[in-house]
C-alpha cells in the first residue's frame, strides 16, 4: 500500500516553511508522495520545486 499526503492550497501569506516542514515530516513518517493543489490566485509549481529541494525520496505530485 502506498500512502500520499495533500497539502491542499498555498494560500498568500503562507510561509515557504510551512510546506517544506510538513513534507519532511511525511517523509520521516514514510510517506510515499506529497501532493499540492493549483487554482486561481495560487501556484503549486513554486510550491514543489520548494519541497524537491528541501526532500530526498518523497514523490511530489499537483492535482
């Protein structure tokens, strides 16, 4: 079985760190994929590329 985490949006104002900390700790807990949500007004590309180079095996995924 394989196990995913959703962050949902990056709303404005949401700190860099706040993603990056939350990624990692799935990480640590042996999560198998992170995933970020895009609509209007928010971005789930800067939001990945935060996390693909602050992680080391976790999937990343936008949906």
């Amino acid at each position: 079985m394989h196990l995913g985490f959703y962050m949902g949006y990056a709303t404005p104002g949401t700190s860099p760190l706040e993603p990056i900390a939350l990624a990692q700790e799935a990480e640590r807990l042996g999560y198998d994929s992170a995933w970020a949500a895009e609509a209007w007004g928010t971005d789930c590309v800067t939001v990945l590329s935060w996390l693909g180079a602050t992680t080391e095996k976790i999937k990343l995924g936008s949906g």
